[in-house]
C-alpha cells in the first residue's frame, strides 16, 4: 500500500472521530424524553394572603396614681392574676408645707363658718318659741276681725254706707293674709338655717378631709384610700415598671401620670398586622384567618377579621394597610402579649375536589390543556375547565377524573 492511501485512510479516521464525538455530544446534552405521569387528587385547596404582625389583648389598661409621691410598697408582680380594686401599691406622701398651711387655713375658716351657722339656728329657734313675729300678726288679725263685725253690725242698722264697710273687710283680708305669712316665713326661715348649717358642717369636715390627705394620703370618713393604688380591671399583670421608692406623679389634667402598673384582660387577645396594599382590596371583614405563631410550633390559632384600616401607612416604598382579627380563645395554649404572628388570611377555599399539579397545566390563548397517557409513551392532549388555585395544586372543575394519568411537564 503506497504512502498516500495511508495518509487518506488516517484522515478519514481522524474526521470520523470527531464527527462521532460531536454526535454523542450533542446527544448527550439532549434532555430525556419526560414520560412519568401522576393521577389527579381530592383535596382542600385554599387561596390565601399573608399579614404580619403581633398578638396583643384587647384590653390593656395603665394604672396610675391619684397622689405624687414615693412607692412604698409594690403588692404584685408581672404575671399576677388581680381583680377590679386589688391593691397594686402604696405611695408615702411628701406634702408642700404650702399647701398644707392652706389646709389648715381652710379648716379654720370652716370652723368659724359653723359656729356661726349654729349661733343664727339656735337664735331662730329662741324666736320660734316666743313667737313674737307670729303672735304680733294674729293679734292684728283677730282686732281686724272684731272691727269688721262690729262695722257689718253698723252696715246692716244703716249707720254706714257700703263703701266705708269695704274698707274695713279689705283691712281684714290683708291682716288674715299677712298672719298666715308670717306663720309660713317662721317655718322656712328655720328650714333655711338648718340647710344653711348642714351645709357648714360638711365644708367643715370636707376641710379636714382636704388636711388628712394632704398629711396621711387617706381620710378617715372615706372609703377609698387616696395613697393606696387600686387595679381599675380584672386581668393579668403584664408589666410593673416600677420599684420600691421611685418617685411617681399623679395624673391630672396637665400630665399623664406615672404607671405603677400595666394590666390587661388576657381571656380576649386580639392580632395586629398590615397587609400589602395589592391584598388588601380581597379582603373583607368576617373572613377566617389562621394565626402561626413563631415561638409555638406545630400550632395553628383560629382568628376572624374584624378590622380593615380605610388609610394606607408608606413604609420603605410599600403602602401597609392595618387590619385586626379576634382570636378564638383556646385552654391548650397560653398566648402571651407581644408575640410575633403570621395570618394567613383565607381568601376563598374548595373543600374535596379534584386537583391536578399547576406545572402540568398546557395554556395555549385562552384555552388550557393537559396530557393524559393512552398508551406506552403515547399521550393525548385533552382541554379542562380550572378552577381556584393556591400556586401549587389548581382546582379541576371538568375535562378529567382521578383514574386518569396526567403527564409531568416539568419534574420539580
């Protein structure tokens, strides 16, 4: 065999090599032909939209005090159970001594005003018993009436005319009703003093009152103890931001006051969350939530939505709508105010229908298909009527049932 044949033949070879390499190549990089199938399902198929948030109580109250001063004594402690009027602390007072020079002030001037209430009773009631004032006007009566007898007398012999005989019966009618108007003044000027001395008497004790507080933090004649703080709810103790001989301030129409104590009612707990302004427009109120909540695992909390804030909040770009939900009270588990909790807000829901995977789903205009398998690797294309989706499973209203093999389009 001549040199040039052997150079033809390895040149062959070498092109074919590469001509094979580059075929099994090629077909190396082709995916496999998918064949595998799935049978539809029944199930529950739930479209919902999540909220974050945080649990809190519904009602949470901060009790202050009635009285500046310095904690004393602390009754309870965070986590305590307490009810309406439990004692939550004592304050020890450390009164102005201007404003107590002007209690005592005060208590003076209200004990002369009662000395003198009871002197003006007590002459009045000296007068009662003369009845001088009474007795005055029933003497000029009864000479009204005689006179008036002995002209009637005089009119009916012809003595005196008419006219001077009317003088005399309206003198008698003026004199009866002046008696009886003094008898009825004696009476109410007396009432009167007597009011007026009641009166005296409880500007007197509301006087010493006013000092027994200022000086003590109580009064005697009262029931509530002003320095003693009291719990205005039944509830739970959440919080007791004080200690023992911090200085607090009264509330009043000028500040706040200072809290002793933070309770709140932990039998109605309610969540707070925002939802995305592109949600928030599916929702309504009366809609089921399910609440996770990230410090309990494997629990669910069942909730309804109660509130839908009418005005979006910008936070970083995004429009947040608040909503509320009240949870469903449940024994198994103690949820504690503050903590962190997903809602999943059910939007719509389908209870045991046929589903079929979503990425099986052939959309083609406004048509959408499915495969199902005939045969050994042969497969028809088949139209369905979908229904609700969740992302993964959709709803199979019509077109397919469960003995049927639907085609994987794309393994996951």
């Amino acid at each position: 065999m001549n040199r040039g044949c052997l150079i033809g033949i390895a040149a062959f070879l070498v092109i074919a090599s590469i001509g094979l390499g580059i075929y099994f190549y090629n077909q190396s990089k082709k995916a496999p032909e998918n064949f595998a199938t799935e049978k539809p399902v029944v199930t529950d198929i739930v479209k919902k939209t999540v909220a974050t948030g945080s649990v809190k109580p519904r009602l949470e109250v901060q009790i202050k005090p009635q009285v500046s001063g310095v904690i004393d004594e602390l009754y309870v402690e965070a986590g305590q159970l307490v009810t309406k009027g439990q004692p939550i602390a004592k304050i020890r007072l450390i009164p102005s001594e201007v404003n107590v020079n002007s209690a005592q002030s005060n208590v003076e001037l209200a004990r002369l005003r009662l000395q003198d209430a009871q002197r003006e009773l007590q002459r009045q009631r000296e007068l009662n018993k003369k009845n001088l004032d009474v007795e005055g006007a029933r003497v000029s009566y009864e000479n009204a009436k005689r006179e008036e007898e002995r002209q009637r007398g005089l009119l009916e012999e012809g003595v005196i005319s008419q006219q001077e005989y009317n003088r005399f019966k309206v003198d008698l009618d003026l004199r009866k009703a002046e008696y009886e108007n003094t008898q009825v003044a004696a009476g109410n000027n007396l009432r009167q003093l007597e009011t007026a001395l009641d009166i005296a008497k409880q500007e007197y004790q509301a006087a010493i009152n006013n000092l027994q507080l200022l000086r003590e933090g109580a009064a005697r004649s009262s029931r509530q103890v002003a320095n003693v703080v009291t719990s205005t709810i039944e509830g739970m103790v959440l919080d007791v931001p004080v200690e023992e001989g911090t200085s607090v301030i009264e509330r009043n129409n000028f500040n706040e006051g200072t809290s002793i104590a933070i309770v709140a009612d932990m039998n109605s707990l309610i969540f707070e969350g925002k939802v995305d302004e592109a949600d928030v427009g599916k929702l309504r109120e009366g809609m089921p939530l399910e609440l996770t909540v990230g410090a309990i695992e494997n629990a669910k909390f069942d909730a309804t939505l109660e509130f839908i804030s009418p005005q979006g909040v910008d936070e970083e770009g995004t429009v947040k709508f608040e909503v509320r939900a009240a949870i469903k009270p449940t024994k198994e588990v103690f949820l504690r105010a503050g903590y962190s909790a997903n809602a999943d807000i059910i939007l719509d829901r389908r209870q045991n229908v046929i589903a079929i995977k979503e990425r099986d789903v052939i959309f083609e205009d406004d048509t959408t298909y499915i495969e199902v398998k005939t045969g050994d690797r042969e497969f028809k294309k088949k139209p369905v009527k979908l229904g609700l989706s969740d992302g993964i499973l959709v709803e199979v209203v019509s077109g397919v049932d469960t003995t049927s093999q639907v085609r994987v389009m794309k393994e996951s």
